[in-house]
C-alpha cells in the first residue's frame, strides 16, 4: 500500500516538475512578445492577431491529431470565457503599442505576475500568502517609478499605458481560469485558439482592415504565431494546470528583463535610470514571492510533520 501511495506521490512530482519546466519556456518565449508586438505595431492588429490564433490552432489540431485527442466543444462556457479573455488581452497589449513608447508598455504589461496572484488569491484560491501581496506591492513601485516624477506623459502615452495594465489583468484572470480548468487541455486550448482567431477576423472585418505582408511582417507574424502568442500558450496552459502556479507567477518576473534587453539591443528603446529602476524594483518583488513562498512551504512541511508523528 505505502509503495502504490509512493508510486503516485512520484508520478505527481514528475508531473508538475514537467508542468513547471513548460510553463518557464512558454516565460522564456515572451521575452521576445515585446520586441515583436513593437514590430507588428504598423500592422492591422485584429488581422494579425486573428493570424496568430490561426497558426496555433493549426499546429495544436495536428497534434491532437497524433496524440489522438479530441477538440473540447466551442460552444462550452469555459472555452467562450477563455478565448474572449485571450483574445482581450491580446488586443490591449497590441494596441498599447499604438499608443505609447515600446519598452514602458512592455513594463506594465509584465506587472501580470504580480496581478495573477493577487486574483488568484482573492478568487481562485492560490493561496500564496502574505509574500505575494508585498511582491505585488513592490512590482507596482516599479511602475510609479517608470511613469512618475518628470517622465514625459502625453494623453496618448496615458491611454497606452492604461491598455497595457488592462492587458496584465486580463491575463492574469485568464491564467487563473485556467489553472481551474475542467477539460483536457491541448483539446480546450485549440478550440480557444479556433475561437479567438473568429473573434479577432470578426473585428478585423468590422474594422475594414487590408492588410498586403512584406516578407519581414510574414516572419513576425509566423514567429508569434509559434511563440508568444500562440504555440506559447499551450506550454503555460499545461504549466497552470500541473505545475507549480506561485512559482510560475514568480519566474514570470524574468520576462520583462529578458524583454528589456531585446528592445534596447534591437534599437527600439534606451536605457534609463527609470527604466532600470522599474526592471529593478519588479524583479525584485519576484524575489520577495519566491522568498516567502519558500518559508511558507518549509513552515507546512514541518507542521505536516509534527501532525503525522502525533498522529
């Protein structure tokens, strides 16, 4: 008996260590959402979005074809609730960028960390505790810093930067859903794709966007696709679900570092000492959540002890 139980504790060990890795490489991944969300800023953002969804879709149908995985229902309200979130976030993001500077959207955009904690604390039962409020608190510092004191804010900066903390809190209330999900994951996550890619071509055509791609917005387009928004999604969707979500919120303090560094090394921004002050300050909220998430897990490892010696 006590083998089959320690059988099953290591298959669930295996399986968030799996979940965790996944969720990191799809963070990895978005280090470069900024630097390609700034290139795609000229195109008609619900085309080329609706184009993103559709390359995910396409590459998550041929694997639940191998993998002989069954596509969710679109019509099941987790699924419809999902894709309009993913593709709101998307469409903040994106437009943000119409409408402020590329690195401080980039910036807020990646406060999501500190907003999936804070929602999945209130909401969803992530139960991070007191480490992930102060984190959370020392990431917003970060944003005072980069657009407070003599930062030049136009009211179009300010609609941009409102955008892009609109974008953080979508995704962080979509990845909280998520991590509750009920349906099998790659099958959901391509009928999420399939939606959100009608949703955003539904609006492209609203919107009479034509859109003729040079060769270099085709290679944008595909490397989003593929990447951070799209083949990304379904390696953070398997990391919500199994993998360990405080941690995950935790290394997602690394994307803006790793997303910084590509802009300013692609020509589309300079450094400053509010910019570094910013990447600082959200950095190191992340290393407060991890610090306390690390107490609090050796503090109920040690009462889980004591309370099975009594027993």
């Amino acid at each position: 008996m006590s083998a089959g139980l320690a059988g099953l504790q290591s298959d669930r060990t295996i399986t968030a260590l799996k979940g965790t890795l996944l969720g990191a490489i799809a963070i990895l991944s978005w280090g470069s959402l900024g630097a390609l969300g700034a290139l795609a800023a000229a195109m008609p953002p619900y085309l080329v979005l609706g184009l993103c969804f559709s390359i995910a879709a396409v590459t998550g149908t041929g694997c639940c074809a191998i993998a002989r995985v069954r596509l969710v229902p679109l019509y099941a309200p987790e699924v419809l609730l999902a894709a309009f979130l993913l593709g709101a976030y998307h469409l903040a993001y994106f437009e943000a960028f119409h409408h402020a500077e590329a690195i401080p959207v980039s910036l807020i955009n990646y406060l999501w960390p500190a907003w999936l904690i804070v929602i999945g604390n209130l909401f969803f039962a992530l139960n991070s505790g007191w480490a992930g409020y102060l984190g959370a608190a020392i990431g917003f510092a970060g944003v005072a810093i980069l657009i407070g004191g003599d930062f030049d804010v136009k009211t179009g900066d300010t609609l941009g930067y409102a955008l892009a903390m609109a974008g953080a809190i979508l995704w962080a209330t979509y990845s909280n859903l998520r991590r509750r999900a009920r349906h099998e994951g790659m099958g959901a996550m391509v009928s999420i794709c399939i939606l959100a890619s009608l949703f955003c071509f539904a609006i492209a055509l609203f919107a009479g966007e034509i859109f003729m791609p040079t060769r270099q917005d085709m290679l944008v387009i595909l490397l989003l696709g593929i990447g951070p928004a799209g083949g990304a999604f379904f390696l953070w969707d398997y990391g919500m679900r199994f993998g360990n979500a405080p941690l995950l919120g935790v290394m997602g303090y690394s994307a803006p570092v790793l997303s910084t560094g590509l802009m300013v090394l692609l020509g589309m921004g300079q450094l400053s000492w509010r910019m570094a002050a910013a990447v600082a300050m959200i950095t190191l909220g992340g290393a407060v959540i991890q610090i306390g998430s690390r107490t609090g897990a050796a503090g109920y490892t040690a009462a889980r002890r004591i309370s099975l010696r009594r027993g």
